[in-house]
C-alpha cells in the first residue's frame, strides 16, 4: 500500500497524436506501481491519423478505422486510464487538477494531477460571418468531422461543392470531393492557392487544379454563408459573386485550441499557441507540459516562434513530451517548416522561408527558379520539375525550397531540410552526394541545379 501511496499521477488532455505518444512513451517508462496515467479525450477516437481525412473522404482509403493507429482499448490494455467522450472544461494550476464533463451524461467531476500534458490540437477557423454554423458547413480536423463530412455528403441531393480557402487541407479536400463526383469551386482569399508557396509556384497548382475540373476563384474574400428555407446552406456569397452550394468544406487553416490553457493564465505566443522551452514544458510551468497543434514551435531558419499544424511534429513532441514525463531526458529542437501535398499527380513541397517570410525577418537573399526533369530526359517516364531555392545574400546560407512537379518531387524536399537544419550553404550543397541512376534522377539533382544556380547568384552580388 505504500507503494501506491508514492505513485504519481500523470493527466494527458487530449487523446490523439501528441497526447498519447507521451502517455504511450511515460508508460514505457515507469510502470503501473509508480505512475498512474489518465487521458481524456472528447471526441470517440484516438491516435488517428487527421492527415489522411481527405483521402478517406475522397475514397482512396476505404476505411475510417484504417486511419486509428491505436484504439481506446488497445491504450486501455497499457494501463493508460483513457476516458473518451470526456472533456476537460478547467485547468485549476494552483490546486493541481483539472475538472472533466462527460460529454453525453453531462456529468461533472475534478482529477488532481501530479504531472499535466496538454495536447488539445488545433480547430478549423470558422468565419465568422452569417451561415457559417449552418447544416453543411462542415470543417476537416478530427475523425468526427470526417464522418460528419460524409454524413453530410450522403444526405445531399446536389452535387455541387464550395470550398473555402486553398491552403494544404483545401487543395487537398477539392480534389477528395472531384473524386466523389462533385462540382467544385475553390474560394481564395490569396492570388494564388497554397499560400505557402510564394505566388510564383502557387500558379503551377492553380493550373494543376483547373487541369482536374476544379473552378478557382482567387483574390476573393467570402462575405456570407447563404442558407434556405431549412436552414442549410445553399450558396456562398462574396462581394462580387454568389457559389451555389450543397456542402461547404471549411479550408482556411486553423487555430490552436488554447481557450482552456489560457483561461488557466499559462503563456500563449503571437499565434496563440502554448509557449514551451526544449523539453517541451509550459513556459514557467515546471510539471506541465505541451504539445501538437496546440503549442508554437522554434523556427531554426527565422529564429522566430511558429504555429505549423502537422502530425510529424506532434508524434515527435509526445515522445519528448513522455520521456520527461516518465523521468528521462529529451528535447525538441524546433523545426525548418517541411510540407507537402499533392494534387492529382502533381506533388508540392516546400521547406524553409517564402520570400515574405524572409523579408519579414530583416533577411536580404538571392532567389533563383529552374526547371528540370525527375529521371535522366532519355529514360521513360521523365517528367517536368520546377525547384526554387532562396539563399542569404553574401553568405550563401540556405533559406528555403519549394518544388513543383510530378513523380519524385515531393520527397526530394527532405534533401533541403536536411541542409537547413545543418545550415548549411547552397555552395556546400552542390558537393552533395547524391543517389543517382538514369531512373531516378539526371546527374545534377534538380535540388542540385538549383543550388548551383543559387550559388552563382549569390557570388555574383558579393
């Protein structure tokens, strides 16, 4: 009984990627007799993959269970007290507990902990305009709103869809609703989709998807959510024009879900994320700490705190995340803002600082685009690629890639995420040693191409 007098209690708020990979990786760590670990969660679903929503929605993953890496029970099985259907509403620091509702009863109860992980994501941004709540509007973000997304899908008669914003998940919804048969129209407030590119490379996916049937309306701001006499919606509006619609996909981006971390009085950042130190621990909190779409992350290129909403960086941070929990050592050392996407057979990618991000941070560099192909120009299946590279101005520092093409493109980013992690020089780039074969790539890389091109801009503006 003394034992169990000395045993900890660690709480986990949030039952997906960040969450329960601390609460998988303490558990490992210290056993049932010393550490007791009880998740919540409110959603019905765990340790799923948000990323792959999409591509359910659109049919090319047939399952919704093929994307839960981990279900309740099988957590349940490694002695993690995991409550589903269970939001937490209070974070009390001072008294060390946190106060649950069970979503369905409504009951109300407190947990006292000795150790707190908050991982409660990030939600979609709704607009907030008239309609944007209304039946049919539906945001991307967690396995319920994928099923409510195709609930929705199922129950409509027409077959025309709006969806609003071109950033990863808009792009990426377009085409799963292409793939259902749908008419869709794009509405973007930017000149081109995906904002993450700078505008230059954002045209070649502007034309990709026109090329799939997707209709874009680019530099326009939605005004209003138009609905019928039921209440559900039926068109979107913006100043100039209106979009019939049966089903609206919220793709605007979204936010970190901190309300109840801020209400606690913890530290928030610029973008309203938790704000962390390298272990992972809330800023001036020494027993709790954060992860996921909820938590700002260090920025290794700008210098600068950022919020990027990925699941790599999740499952990363709960591993950091438990191995301090459960009383080991382990740090994250922030991020070079990898991605990529695709549309229809065009892969996206990007790594680094756009432009803007450059300037934004007081960086003077040289930009340099190049085209070239994927395999070697005589072997079959070669196909266009369009790589380009930022470096600093006189020290030739590596600041950003982005990589537009077909087969082979998207991956290739990780080559320039390496070097900026190293950070190293465009010039230290082109020596790299690098796979080749006439199958998989011409003898000068594309990234290496592009490298050169970059390195002789910059020696040239020395």
């Amino acid at each position: 009984m003394s034992m169990s007098a000395a045993r900890e209690r660690l709480v986990v708020i949030g039952g997906d990627a960040a969450g329960m990979s601390a609460a998988s990786q303490a558990r490992r760590l210290r056993g049932l007799d010393e550490l007791e670990i009880v998740a919540f969660e409110r959603g019905h679903f765990t340790s799923y993959s948000a990323c792959g929503i999409p591509y359910w929605v659109g049919g090319d993953v047939a399952e919704r269970d093929q994307l839960i890496a981990r279900t309740p029970e099988e957590h349940r099985a490694r002695d993690i007290d995991l409550r589903v259907r269970t939001e937490v509403t209070e974070i009390d620091v001072a008294g060390g507990r946190v106060r649950a509702r069970d979503v369905d009863s409504g009951a109300e109860s407190w947990t006292s902990y000795d150790k707190l992980v908050i991982a409660t994501g990030a939600r979609p941004i709704r607009p907030d305009m008239p309609g944007a709540d209304a039946p049919g509007v539906h945001g991307v973000q967690t396995l319920d709103d994928g099923q409510a997304l195709l609930d929705s899908l199922a129950r409509t008669r027409g077959r025309r869809a709006v969806v609003i914003g071109a950033g990863y998940i808009g792009v990426e919804m377009a085409e799963a609703l292409i793939n259902r048969d749908y008419e869709v129209t794009v509405v973007n407030r930017g000149s081109e989709p995906m904002s993450t590119l700078d505008p230059d490379m954002g045209r070649l996916v502007h034309e990709a998807m026109e090329g799939l049937g997707v209709t874009m309306v680019n530099d326009a701001a939605v005004t209003k959510i138009l609905t019928d006499g039921d209440g559900r919606v039926r068109a979107v509006a913006t100043e100039d024009a209106e979009y019939p619609a049966d089903v609206v996909v919220l793709g605007i981006g979204v936010r970190p879900e901190t309300a109840l971390a801020e209400a606690a009085g913890l530290p928030l950042g610029a973008h309203h994320g938790l704000l962390t130190d390298l272990a992972m621990r809330v800023r001036g909190h020494e027993n709790i700490w954060a992860g996921g779409d909820c938590v700002e992350v260090l920025d290794l290129v700008s210098g600068q705190e950022r919020h990027i909403a990925l699941g790599t960086h999740a499952n990363k941070h709960g591993q950091v995340i438990g191995t301090n929990a459960g009383g080991g050592y382990a740090t994250f050392p922030g991020v070079v803002g990898t991605a990529v996407s695709k549309v229809c057979d065009l892969e996206i990618a990007r790594t680094g600082l756009r432009e803007k991000d450059a300037r934004r941070v007081g960086l003077r560099f040289e930009a340099v685009t190049i085209e070239s192909t994927s395999r070697a120009g005589y072997y079959p299946g070669a196909s266009p690629m369009t790589v380009k590279m930022l470096a600093e101005h006189r020290t030739g520092r590596l600041l950003g890639v982005q990589i537009v093409g077909r087969e082979g493109a998207a991956k290739r980013v990780d080559i320039a995420a390496v070097a900026l992690t190293a950070g190293m020089t465009v010039e230290q780039m082109t020596s790299l040693d690098l796979g080749y074969a006439p199958p998989f790539s011409p003898v000068w890389d594309p990234v290496l191409v592009a490298a050169r091109k970059a390195s002789k801009a910059v020696q040239q503006h020395r």
